[in-house]
C-alpha cells in the first residue's frame, strides 16, 4: 500500500508544468532528448491537417557505458 502512495504520488509530479517542455515546430527545426535521463509524455494536441507533416527519428549510441 505505501509503495502504491508513493508510485502514485511520483506520477503525478513528474507532470507538474514546472518540469515541462513545450517546442513550438518550424519548419526544419529538431528537438533531441535523452531518454535515459528524460520522462517523455506526448500532449495529444497535433492536428497534421493544420500543424503539417511531423517526421521522428530514434537514434540509439551504440556502446554507453552505464556508471
């Protein structure tokens, strides 16, 4: 039961605004992050009839050594 409060508790903060990172696209901009140090949450607010084509690419570095 305490770990559910506290799992809980994680989820929600790590949505508080004071965490968040709102891109505006232009045209040919790029936007990176590290997902091993990064929470990535979508907002489901894209429309590609208005905002147009939006291309993702994953990149994996081969070889990282973990600390």
């Amino acid at each position: 039961e305490d770990s559910r409060t506290f799992l809980t508790y994680f989820q929600n903060w790590v949505h508080d605004d004071r965490f968040t990172v709102r891109y505006h696209w232009e045209e040919g901009g790029v936007a990176m992050w590290d997902n091993r140090q990064t929470m990535h949450y979508v907002f489901d607010d894209f429309d590609p009839e208005i905002d147009g084509k939006r291309v993702m690419r994953r990149c994996t570095v081969m070889g990282d050594a973990i600390a």
